[in-house]
C-alpha cells in the first residue's frame, strides 16, 4: 500500500527513537526473549500478535515499499529483508550472524540514511 513521504518520514522517526531508546532491547519481564526490529515495534499493524494470527497482510505496511520487489510476497516478515546497506544485510541476515546491538546499529544506520534521502525528497518538490 502506497504511503505518502511525510506519513513514511514520521514513522521512520518514530522507529529511530524505538531504537535510541532501547525499544529493542530486552524487556525485565521476558530477559530471555529479544524484541524482534519492526515486528514488535509500534508501527507494525501486528503487533502483539503471534505470527500465526496476523490480522494485516504485511503489504498494508509502510515498510513494503523497501523490500525487493522479488520478496513482497513473503510471509515471513517481509520487514525483516530490507537492504540495510550495499552489501545487502538485511534483518534476516544480520540476525544469524550479528548480535542485537549490531543488529540495530545497522538498522539504525539505515532509517537515518532513509530519512536523509526522504528528506531531501520532500525539499526537492517544494
């Protein structure tokens, strides 16, 4: 579902904070279960639910229109195989190889980079 830039812009913010703020990091209650990045973040329109009962199909999210055109239709967590940088890690791969804070530095260092361009966008059809 296509999303207008400033709506995309603000919720890729809003995720830079969930990670600044340690929104990713494990919770007291559960310290043996690490969130998972944008699954388990306010902007996913499942959260809170299990993997098996997804009210939304991950194409309604905002996040879509950075997954590969060849990966849309996954459903696994199609958030999780966004590009995060020109080697192409992505959540997925990262997740095997990296710990969680990589992880979310990577990530991180992708919506700042997204947000820039988004930006620059923005500045350029006024």
């Amino acid at each position: 579902m296509p999303t207008d830039k400033k709506t995309m812009l603000e919720a890729l913010k809003m995720e830079i904070l969930v990670i600044e703020k340690g929104g990713y990091h494990p919770s007291v209650h559960q310290p043996h279960d690490d969130p998972r990045i944008f699954r388990d973040s306010v902007s996913c329109l499942n959260l809170g639910l299990g993997d098996d009962k997804k009210e939304h199909p991950c194409s309604a999210c905002f996040l879509i229109d950075f997954v590969p055109d060849h990966l849309k239709g996954s459903n696994e967590d199609p958030c999780h195989k966004i590009p995060l940088n020109a080697r192409g890690d992505t959540v997925e791969s990262l997740s095997r190889t990296s710990s969680p804070e990589d992880v979310q530095a990577a990530v991180l260092a992708w919506l700042k980079a997204t947000v820039k361009k988004l930006e620059a966008d923005l500045a350029a059809e006024k």
